[in-house]
C-alpha cells in the first residue's frame, strides 16, 4: 500500500514535492530515478502521478467520468502502484506518495505544479510521435506550470551533476533569465559541478543592429550573469560563452558533456530566441542532457 493523494484521494497533494510524470513505460523510469534521487537530494517528498488518459476518462465532468468503469481505475492505479514501487527501490526510505490523476498527462502535471517544487517527466511515452508528445506534454507544462520543469530523457540517467558533469545556462539579461540564472548556480553548486553561461547574440537573426554593440552587449551581459552567480556562491566555478549564432544550436552543443541544461520560460531580452517556443522547445529535442525549464 502507499499514500494516495489527488482528486480522487481524500489528500492534498504535499506542498514541495517533487512531482514526477510515470506512466508505467520503460521508458518513464529514467524520469522516475532521475526525481527520486532529486527529491532525496531536496529532502523533499517524492509524488508519482499517472494520468489515467483512457479513452472515456479524459471527458468534462459529466456522466461518463462521474461514473468511469472501476475496473479501468483499478488497473490505473496498479500503474501508479508500479511507479511508486520503482521509486523505492530507486531510493529506499524516500516519502513517496501515488497520484492517479483521470485527465490529460498535460492538465494533471500542470496542476500539479502550483504546490510542487519541481516536476520531472521524460521526453517520450504518452503519444506515436515524439515531437508530438514535445508539443503536447513536456512542451505545455514547461510553459504553464508554476515551478520548474525537468525532462529526462532515457539515455541521460547515468550523467549525474556533478564534478565531471557540469550545468549550462542560457541567459539573455532579462528577468526571466535571471531566475533560471539562480537556479542553475544552486543546482551546480549544491553538486560541486562548475557552471557554464551561455549568451548568444542570435547571429544575423536581429537585424539594423550593429553587429559591433551586439556582441558587445552579449559580452557584458555574460559578465554581469557571471558575477551574480559568483556573488550568490563564491565557490563556484563559473566560465562564460559568448557565440553569435541562435541560441539553440550553442545550448544543444554545450549539452554534450553537461549533466543539466538550464533555460528560462519567457525571457524577453535584448535578443529574440531566448523564448520557450524558439529555444527552450529546441532544446528539450535535442539536448543530450537533462534539460531543465526556469
């Protein structure tokens, strides 16, 4: 037995937890260890949370999911069952919860993340396609949830943060950017991994600027970013990157040997392309890394 918690529970999802996506695949452990080891670094509680998608299940409150087939529940929740189990034996002794959710994958995990610290899911299973499953889940709870979104992909579980594996960050200059900037300097440096930060002009994607200011600007953008994140832990080794080419291609080529990539929701700098649409969608395809999304 485990703790339910959800709609369909008498219990409130925990306030800080890492929420982790699982629908029963080979496919969704990699995102399962990945969040059960997170939430054990966080000392947080760990929730796995299966939306039971099935066809019937996933309509507007009416009869058809007020009076939804026990049977179909049940083996949902043997799902659940299943990924909580993994999850223990990922890391013994977590606090884990099981969540079965009757809604979409993208609905459940975003309504998740108004209490969570943190949302994990993989980068595959829900769909036929993986760039529709991008554009479906891990693209729309990256871009609605509350908290930080980390997708993991199958072959990244064994590339831990740490001190040979290092975390990258885009940034900008804007607001936006700069929380995924925090964000990443507690990451690498809660793991003894340097940081990496990554500015890019865009290349000729910005037109009727002068090319000399814009990689001057760029230039001093990844200072600045830089010396925030050294004031903030002055043990952390941090280099910057400065390329002018898009965004995309530099955060995708940095991710090779990186153990997180890290990059902001709506950042609205000085150059286009630093967006969830344009660069953080790019990114979650075709990162080697985990990617997370600020």
């Amino acid at each position: 037995m485990y703790v339910e918690v959800g709609a369909w529970s008498d219990a409130a999802y925990p306030p800080g937890a890492v929420v982790v996506g699982y629908n029963g695949k080979d496919h969704s452990r990699a995102p399962l260890v990945w969040g059960a080891h997170e939430a054990v670094r966080r000392q947080a509680p760990l929730v796995v949370l299966y939306a039971a998608n099935y066809p019937g299940m996933t309509v507007d409150p009416g009869p058809g999911l007020l009076h939804r087939d026990a049977e179909a529940l049940e083996a949902a929740e043997e799902v659940t069952a299943r990924g909580v189990t993994e999850a223990l034996d990922a890391a013994p002794g977590i606090w884990v919860a099981g969540a079965t959710e009757v809604t979409s994958p993208s609905r459940a995990l975003t309504e998740a993340g108004s209490s969570a610290a943190l949302i994990v899911l993989g980068s595959r299973g829900y769909g036929r396609v993986v760039k529709a499953l991008l554009g479906s889940v891990a693209f729309n709870v990256a871009s609605r949830a509350e908290c930080p979104v980390i997708v993991v992909k199958d072959e990244v579980l064994d590339r831990t943060v740490g001190p040979e594996h290092h975390v990258v960050v885009g940034t900008d200059g804007s607001t936006e950017a700069a929380v995924a900037l925090d964000f990443a300097g507690t990451r690498a440096a809660a793991a003894s991994a340097s940081l990496e930060v990554i500015t890019c002009t865009g290349g000729h994607q910005v037109e009727h600027i002068d090319e000399t200011e814009l990689r001057a600007s760029a230039d001093r953008i990844a200072a600045s970013s830089a010396a925030r994140v050294r004031g903030n832990h002055p043990d952390l080794t941090v280099t910057t990157r400065v390329e002018d080419c898009p965004a995309e291609v530099t955060l995708v080529d940095a991710s090779k040997d990186a153990g997180l990539v890290v990059v902001g929701t709506r950042g609205r700098g000085a150059y286009e392309g630093m967006l969830l649409g344009s660069v953080s969608h790019a990114v979650i395809h075709g990162a080697d890394s985990a990617v997370a999304v600020v």
